[in-house]
C-alpha cells in the first residue's frame, strides 16, 4: 500500500513540476506578493512629497524647509506662490501635503504666537498620519532651536493642522473603495474568461462555428455580456458601500459609472485573453487567480503605488486596476472631475484598445 501511495505521490508531484501555470501560482507569485507587501508596510513612509508656500522669505522659513528634508519622511517638491495654486496639487496626488509660511513669520515670533498651516490630503490616511507627525516635528526642532537661542523666552510655532476630503483619517475609506474596485474587477475578469471556456468544455463552440456567425461577432457578442454584468454589478455594490457603509461620493456620478464601464472594457479584454489560452473553466480560474495576485502587488490594492521600487512603479502603469483605483478614490474621495484625471482616463483607453485589440488576435487564431 505504502509503495502504491508513495508512486501516486511521486507522479502528481512530476505534473506540478510540468505544469509552468501551477509553478507560478505556488512558488513565484505568493513570494512575490509578500515580498511587496513587506517592503511596503515595514519601511515606513519615505520622501513623500509636499509643497511649500513661502510668504515669509526669511532665514526662518529657509530653515523650516531645510527641516523638511531633513526628514526621511518629506520631500519639498515645489515652491508656490500663493495658496491659489494648491487646489491642484493635492487633487492630482502630486503632494500629500502643503505647508503655508505666512508672511512676517520671524518678525511675528518676538510678538505673539506665529503660525502655519499644514493643509494634507487624508485619503491615505497613514501616509497623512506620517506626514503631519513628520512636518510638525521638523517645526518644533525648529521653535526649540529658537528658543534655546534666546534664552527660551520666545513661544513655540504654532502649527494649524487642516486635513481634506477625510478630515478623521479613517482608514476605512482607503480600504473600502479598493475593495469596490476589485470586486469589479474580479467580476469582469471571471465572466469574460469563462464565456468561451464554458462553450469549449461543454462541446458546444464547434456548433457556434458552424453558425453563419462570423469571428469578430461571436467575440463581441461574448464580450457585451460581461461588460453589463460588471457594470450593474458596479451600481449594486457603489450602493452598498455609499448607503451601508457611508463612503462618501463627492464627484459625478456618471463621470465615476463612464471611467468605470471604460475600466470595465480593458479588463474583459484580459479575460477574452485568458479564455484564448485555457481549455477548461478551472484552467480559465486558475489564470485569472494568478494575475489577480499580480494586479493586487502592483495596483495599490493594499499599500500605495508609490511605495514600491522604482522599476515596480513603472511596471504597474501597464495594469488598469492600478488606474481604476486612483479614479475612484478621486472622484469619491476627493470630488475630482476629468480634468484632474485625464492622465489615468486616457491610460485606461489605450489599456482597453490593446488588451481587446490582442485579444481579438488570440481568440481569431484559436478559433480558425
């Protein structure tokens, strides 16, 4: 018996070693996850950028910025010239945080309690945590070299603190609307993957193809199909998360629903894709489980694009979930509207052509 156990156990290990799709699934994608993720969540945040509004043009203010990078936490990116010019920084996610020096700072803290604004972006909320601890360290380092320097009879700089579109930092909403978002994305991915699959392993394609139906339609006629499940599904779910769980929607609507069913489109074209290469509905699932780790690692799904490598970041530019993200959480979050997200409209449009464009390539060469 132990001989017979020990032959079957042999062989299914000889398949897992065959079997390159399965390979992956176990061994490089898990270690590859984790490994993302850990770099991400133990490094602490680095360098994030901020903007500067210098009022004050003073040795003061010089060392308060100096202060700033001298952190391993901030990073001055930009000098502007009057608060006017924040809005868009902060909505784009250009800067995590903007710091306001008014004019007559130095002149101010002989007479009174001078203060500065630090104006942050909360829909990260433990990037903003990080950041409002870091700047308002960097600023009392500052007020106590001050002091020291005259004998500690000039009072502290006074810090006034404004975080937008989540002023509780609750990390919920940063959790919530990526879990929206890839709930869709498991949807359109699923039902495109398994339309063609299905008819393969039940037998009936080859009746299909006898059809006076030619290629393209039976292809488009897959695909329309999943694009109104996810879509609808979208709105069930956009339902949930606003009624039930009062994630805020501070932008239009159908601006959100059109980047969505765009969205939606590109990652049809990867199921379409997917059911190009798979012979049975499991095999179809087993792909799609092994990208949607891959998309998980390089989205921000669970830690901020911007925390991973370098190479990581350019990388995560060719999958839409990594774009889809960063439109919800600006149209829900911030009330973004498409002129601060045409960057990532326009790269969900052209994901969407190349993805339904190799996608009608592959299932044309399978299916002749």
């Amino acid at each position: 018996m132990l001989f017979r156990i020990g032959n079957l156990v042999q062989k299914e290990l000889w398949q897992l070693t065959r079997d390159v799709t399965i390979l992956i699934m176990i061994l490089i994608g898990p270690v590859l996850q984790l490994t993302l993720i850990a770099r991400a969540t133990t490094q602490g945040f680095h360098y994030q950028p901020i903007v500067v509004v210098d009022q004050d043009h003073s040795a003061l203010s010089r060392r308060i910025v100096d202060a700033f990078n001298n952190t391993e936490e901030l990073r001055v990116v930009a000098f502007l010239d009057s608060p006017d010019q924040i809005d868009p920084w902060l909505d784009r996610t250009q800067a995590v945080m903007a710091v306001t020096i008014p004019a007559g700072l130095e002149a101010e803290l002989a007479r009174g309690t001078p203060q500065i604004q630090l104006l942050v972006d909360g829909t990260k909320s433990a990037g903003a945590s990080y950041a409002i601890g870091a700047a308002t360290g960097a600023i009392n380092s500052i007020a106590a070299g001050q002091r020291a320097a005259t004998g500690g009879e000039l009072p502290f700089l006074n810090v006034r603190t404004q975080v937008r579109f989540n002023p509780t930092l609750n990390i919920s909403f940063f959790v919530i609307s990526a879990q929206l978002g890839f709930i869709i994305y498991q949807v359109a991915l699923i039902v495109a993957a398994l339309g063609l699959t299905r008819e393969r392993e039940l037998g009936t394609l080859e009746q299909l193809l006898v059809t006076p139906m030619r290629r393209v339609e039976l292809i488009i006629g897959k695909a329309i199909p999943a694009v109104i499940v996810a879509s609808l599904n979208f709105i069930i779910v956009f339902l949930i998360v606003n009624q039930g769980f009062e994630l805020p929607m501070r932008g239009s609507f159908a601006l959100l629903f059109l980047l969505s069913v765009l969205f939606i489109v590109a990652e049809v074209g990867w199921g379409l894709m997917i059911s190009a290469f798979s012979h049975t509905q499991q095999q179809a699932v087993l792909f799609v489980f092994v990208l949607a780790m891959t998309d998980v690692a390089f989205s921000g799904y669970t830690v901020p694009v911007e925390r991973l490598p370098q190479v990581m970041q350019w990388i995560a530019q060719l999958f839409p979930f990594q774009h889809y993200l960063q439109i919800l959480r600006g149209v829900m979050l911030r009330g973004a509207d498409l002129s601060s997200l045409w960057p990532q409209a326009i790269a969900l449009v052209m994901l969407a052509i190349a993805s339904s464009g190799v996608a009608l390539f592959a299932l044309r060469r399978r299916l002749d």
